[in-house]
C-alpha cells in the first residue's frame, strides 16, 4: 500500500535555526558572492544553471529548489530546467553552458584516475569565456560550493525564501 503523496510544507522544519543569528555577517558574505558573480561577464542564467547542476550532484533538495525557482523567474523554459541533470546529450544548451556545467561537474565529481579539473574541461571553458568569466565562473562555483553544508547539514526548508526557510 503506497503512502499519498503530500505537498504541503507546513509539517517541514529545518534541523538547525537560521545561521544568521549566530552569524550575521553571512548576510554580508552572501551579498558580496552575488555582487561577484552578477558582474555581467557571464549570463545570471548560466550561473543559476551551474548552481542547480551543483545542487544535483550533491543532492541538495533546497538548493535544487531554490535554483529552479531562479530560473524559472528569470523565463527559462521547463524543458531546459529539467535538462540540466542531462544536460549531455539534451539539445537546450549552447557550447558556453556546457563548457559552464562540464566545468561545475569537474569540480564536484571525484575523479579516479587523476586531477579533479583536468585540461580538457578548462580548454573548453576558455573557449568560450576570457579571464574575467572565468573567474565569475569559478565564483559562481564557489559561492554555491559555500552554501551546500549549511545547506545539507541545517536542512533549510525548500522552496521557503531566505529568511523564512528556518524553522527554529
């Protein structure tokens, strides 16, 4: 006998209260991370592509949410949000942001038989943006790279706005 499915998050709680509390600078680090990465040398979209491609890979429920909600907002069509997972073989992509999710799995897949982000996967991203992107790029990743422990370890609530999404 199967449970019905429910969608209702009024029964949700986060594991640990909102950070801020603790940590109010955060508000100031966050800031600065989306000043960094909202700079204009790369697409808003492709960072919010690599940041749920990042979501994914760990399997964060808020942060895959919460990027999808962003891209949403921002007009992209379902088809390329629920491409992303598959983002390989999907025909949604241009050669920019799948150099941009190449690289973002690079950096979050461990990689047996040698470096993490090898030439190849840089090359390609070359390709398609100078230093400054790069750079964005590599913040973009960093940014959400931040944000995965406190997000897999407090359990902010998905689909909750930052400052609502706590629960203690």
């Amino acid at each position: 006998m199967s449970t019905p499915m429910t969608t209702s998050q009024d029964n949700l709680r986060s594991r640990l209260p909102d950070p801020l509390q603790f940590f109010p600078e955060m508000l100031r680090i966050a800031g600065a991370m989306s000043k960094a990465t909202s700079n204009g040398s790369i697409p808003r979209t492709t960072v919010s592509l690599v940041q749920l491609r990042a979501g994914q890979i760990v399997g964060s429920t808020y942060h895959t949410v919460r990027q999808t909600g962003d891209l949403r907002e921002a007009g992209e069509t379902e088809e390329r949000i629920t491409a992303v997972a598959s983002w390989r073989d999907a025909p949604y992509f241009n050669d920019a942001e799948r150099a941009a999710l190449e690289l973002v799995e690079a950096v979050l897949t461990p990689n047996p038989s040698g470096e993490r982000v090898p030439d190849e996967p840089y090359a390609r991203a070359s390709a398609h943006y100078d230093d400054r992107a790069l750079w964005t790029l590599t913040l973009a990743i960093g940014q959400i790279c931040f944000f995965i422990p406190v997000a897999l370890i407090g359990k902010p609530i998905p689909g909750r706005a930052p400052g609502e999404n706590y629960s203690r």
